[in-house]
C-alpha cells in the first residue's frame, strides 16, 4: 500500500516506514504529525481524493531536524563595483512514515 501526501506544498509518493526529508515542520522530534492525503492506493483498489481522501490517514513520526546544504548566491555588475554575497542554508524535518490507514 501506498500513498501521495501533501506537505507544505510539496507532494511525496510514501510507503510505511520510509523516511522523508520535507520543509521545516513545527514539531519536536518523537512527535506524530498527520498528513493531508491525496491518493491512496491498496492491493485492491485506488482512491483518489477530491482535492483530499477524507476519510485516509497518514501518520508521520518526526525523526530530527536539520539544514540541507549551503548555497551561495553571487550578483555581479561589470564596471560598476558592486558585488554581493550571500549564503543560505534551508531549514529541513526528517520524517518516518509510521501508519497509513486508507479510511473505508
């Protein structure tokens, strides 16, 4: 069994016990956060949600938090000495996929 879950505005093909790196969540680690399903597939039957399956539940545990890596962005200007640097370092959650329940 599968399933497609939104999470702050990114979609994620997701199966028990995977583990997921998504944008920052506000939640501690040891945490369950429940996602907003959009597809569920079974061995039987696939449900599609209208824009969510209201009844499907996906619970996620969060595992940690970290950053991902650092990018650099450089503007630049010829003949005009103007340069400027800066880095930047995303916020990032580590989810585990704990329970996927399709509903009925």
């Amino acid at each position: 069994m599968y399933a497609i879950v939104r999470v702050c505005g990114c979609q994620y093909l997701v199966e028990e016990g995977d583990v997921l790196t998504v944008p920052h969540l506000e939640s501690e680690p040891g945490a369950t956060v429940p996602l907003e399903v959009l597809f569920v597939r079974t061995q039987d039957k696939a449900v599609i949600g209208t824009p969510t399956v209201p009844e499907a539940k996906v619970d996620a545990e969060v595992v940690g938090h970290t950053r991902a890596d650092k990018v650099t962005i450089y503007k630049f200007i010829r003949r005009e000495n103007y340069r400027r640097k800066k880095g930047h370092r995303q916020q990032l959650t580590r989810v585990r996929i704990a329970r996927i329940s399709p509903g009925s």
